[in-house]
C-alpha cells in the first residue's frame, strides 16, 4: 500500500514530459470549470421542489399540508419552496447540510417512513430536528425573506407588534420559537419535548 | 275466449290512460327546481358565491351583547390547527401561556368537566374553540334585524389583557 502510494507520488512530483504547460494550464482551467458547474448544478437540482416530491413520503405528507398554508399560496404569489426554509443558502453550510441530508437517502432506501402510519409515529422527532436547527441558526432560513431590520411595525397587528418589538427585538427569542407549525401540521408535543416554549398542550381524552 | 277478451280491454285501457299521462306531463313547460337556501339559482346551476372577506384583525375587544355570550375574535384565525395534537388557540389563550402572550386567558370555566370537578387542562368540551368563538367579518347583515342585545350599559366591559 505504502509502495503504491509512493509510486503515484512519484508520478505526481515529475514535470510533464509529452504536454506542454500551456496545455495543461487550459485543460486544467477548463475542466475545473465544466467540474465546478456541473457540481453545483447537480446539488441545485436537489433543492428542487421536483426532485423534493419525486417521493411519495413528501409529496403525499409534508408537501400537501404546505399546499394550503401562506408559504404555498397567498395574494401575492410569492412562495417559498422546500429548500427556501429546510437547506441553507450560504455555500458552506449547504455542503454541510446536503452531507447530512445522505441519512435521508438511508431511509429513502430503508422505507423508514414510507407509510401515513410510520411517519406519523416519527413526525415528532423529524420535527424535533428542525426545530433544533432553526433554533441553532438563529432562525436563519426565515430570515433570509423576513429581515427584522425591515419589519414595518405599524403595518403589524398590534398583538404582532407587541411580540417582535419585545422578544424577538430582545433576541429572547428566535422565529421558530413562536412560529412552528405555519407550513406543516404539528404532531403533538408532549411537555418540554419542544425546545422553547409552546408548553406541551395535555389534549384533554 | 271470454276471459282473454277481458284480459285485452284492460290491457288497451291501461295504455290508454299511460299514453295519455304521458301527453299531459309533455305538454306542461318542464318545471326549474330551486331551492330557497341557495336563493334564484336553479339547483342544476353553479351558484356564485359572495367574495371573501378578510377577517377584522384589530385586536380590539368587542363588548359582548349579553351577559353569556361568547366573545369574538378580534384577530384573523385563518389557518390555525386546532385538532388532536395541537391546539394554535391554546399557543397563547391557555392560562399557562397568558404570562409570555399577554393573551386574554381562557376562562376559568373552560377547566371543568360537565361533573364539576376542575381540571389541570382544558376541558374536552371546551376544547373547540370555534365552535362558539369566531372571527369576524366586516360585512353588512344579509337581513336587517332589530336585535338590541343588552346595550352599552350593561354590556361586559372590556377587561385589561
């Protein structure tokens, strides 16, 4: 193993003998550029809303519930698609998250949620992980369209107002603390399985 | 043979008197059925429905009209999930939330059961919101009505959230 190394390091460290530098330089310029592309068009296509509900797991669960929420349709017709809120938008914490997102490949592959029933019984804890991130990151996929810095308040309802010019302007809270639940249903949270402060609610029997 | 020739004059007879039946029904213009709730509109025929309107959203109490009447929602509720996991009412109503929410807290009714005993949480029959508390539109009355209620003297008055 360590001649082998070796011997390709050996290869590696001698000048070109048949292409010229010039050669090189351009090849290697210009496949760093069709590679490049090519990669980040690839990962661009799993932040398509296409790729997200080409299964069954999201596009009959979490897609149909975001259907009739104000992130899918609204006045406007602004929307937010999945990755808009579930992937980061910076380069660096896309990667990080995409490598995380291969666990979900296992489970694809695995049929860990593939029925109504089996998603429901772990809806809990997929949540869970969402919440964690969006509490981690400071809100960071809401923010990326919701800026507080350009948050009208008067143009706010006044019980509105009075929440985000005290705990979201004191930094006590973040976005998803108050806000979870607006594009997918909730499962039930039994008491301090959440990581703020919606209380778990005992739903009466 | 005295018995079939009875057999056909009542057989004529018979379809006789569909034929003529059936002439009378022809005849008449073909009835339009309607129906009083859906007003004019033939029942075979798609209504138009009224716009929507957008809920009042001024979160400003409204004094009740009579002494057991279930105040109104003064905000938009569109979307809320109020169902056997969650309750979006409860995020900020519930006695527990009112501290953080600055909410009007549910009232002290709510937590019992029809046995009298109080209870930890809502009680199970309380627990639809909006099968008493609704948002409102600002809408004109489809019908004039001369309901006065109990007037603003004696109406609830709004208490400090």
């Amino acid at each position: 193993m360590l001649a082998f190394i070796k011997r390709y390091w050996l290869v590696m460290r001698r000048p070109s003998v048949h292409f010229s530098l010039g050669f090189l330089v351009i090849v290697g310029f210009v496949g760093g550029v069709v590679f490049w592309g090519a990669f980040n068009t690839g990962m661009e296509f799993t932040n398509t809303e296409a790729f997200c509900t080409g299964c069954h797991e999201m596009r009959d669960n979490v897609f149909a519930e975001l259907k009739s929420t104000i992130h899918y349709t609204n006045r406007s017709g602004v929307r937010a698609k999945c990755s808009d809120c579930h992937v980061p938008h910076a380069w660096t914490d896309k990667i990080a998250r995409k490598m995380q997102a291969s666990k979900e490949v296992w489970g694809k592959v695995f049929g860990t949620i593939d029925t109504p029933e089996k998603f429901r019984a772990m809806r809990l804890e997929l949540a869970q992980h969402e919440w964690a991130r969006f509490k981690a990151n400071d809100s960071l996929e809401c923010r990326n369209c919701h800026n507080y810095d350009y948050m009208d308040f008067t143009r706010q309802s006044v019980r509105a107002q009075n929440m985000h010019s005290t705990y979201l302007a004191g930094k006590e809270k973040t976005c998803i603390d108050c806000h979870k639940g607006i594009a997918h249903r909730l499962p039930h949270i039994p008491a301090g399985a959440a990581p703020s402060d919606t209380p778990g609610q005992i739903v009466p029997n | 043979m005295q018995n079939r020739s009875v057999m056909f004059y009542v057989g004529a007879w018979l379809v006789a008197t569909c034929l003529a039946t059936w002439a009378l029904v022809a005849a008449a213009a073909p009835t339009v059925v309607t129906d009083a709730a859906r007003g004019p509109v033939p029942v075979m025929e798609t209504t138009k429905p009224p716009r929507l309107g957008n809920a009042i959203n001024d979160d400003t109490r409204r004094p009740r009209n009579h002494e057991t009447q279930p105040p109104t929602i003064p905000h938009r509720i569109d979307g809320y999930q109020v169902d056997k996991n969650f309750n979006r009412c409860l995020d900020c109503h519930a006695r527990g939330k009112t501290d953080f929410s600055q909410a009007v807290p549910v009232s002290k009714t709510h937590y019992i059961d029809r046995n009298g005993k109080v209870l930890e949480q809502i009680s199970t029959r309380r627990y639809f919101c909006n099968q008493c508390h609704v948002a409102q539109d600002a809408a004109a009355p489809l019908v004039d009505n001369t309901f006065k209620g109990d007037g603003p003297a004696s109406a609830v008055p709004a208490r400090k959230p």
